[in-house]
C-alpha cells in the first residue's frame, strides 16, 4: 500500500463514520476520470467539500492547483495535505 493511500484510507474511514455524508471516490485512469481532479469529494451538511490526498513530502502539480483554484472560486470548500491528523482539525473546523 503506498503512502498516499495510507492517508486517503485513514481520512475516508473518518469520514465514513459521520452519518449524513456522502462520499465518492476518484480512481485515476478509471472511466470519466480527468486528471488533476481531486482524489475524492463528499457532501456534507450542504457543504461541497474536495479533497487531494498527498504522500508525506509530495506536492500538487500545476493540473491540481489549477482544479484547486477553480473549485475555490466556485464555492467549494478544499483541503489537500498528507496528514489525517491536519484533516481532523481542519474538518473539525469547517463543521463542528
């Protein structure tokens, strides 16, 4: 299991565990998918939440941080990092 999916693993588990969300994944190379979209979004509380999940010391390439913006500007809330920690707390205060 590489590092990246380690953390998507840990942050989707946490998600999961809130009723009322709901969640989907983006598997790369899969059908419809466009590269540099963030690797899963959800829907919770009426919030449109993206995610890009990133392996300890990685950084998004130019594709992604132009999807990062854009999703910003249209409303979106948006995190990308490596820790499901940082997630945690970031999660905690959008939400709670």
């Amino acid at each position: 299991m590489t590092p990246e999916t380690k953390v998507k693993n840990a942050i989707c588990k946490f998600l999961l565990a809130h009723d009322g969300l709901y969640l989907e994944r983006r598997q790369a190379g899969g059908f419809s998918y466009r590269a540099g979209a963030p690797d899963i979004w959800f829907v919770y509380r009426g919030r449109h939440v993206e995610v890009e999940f990133k392996a300890p010391g990685g950084t998004a390439s130019s594709l992604q941080l132009k999807h990062e913006d854009r999703l910003r500007a249209a409303g979106s809330l948006y995190w990308r990092g490596h820790s499901p920690d940082d997630f945690e707390r970031w999660f905690a205060e959008q939400f709670e």
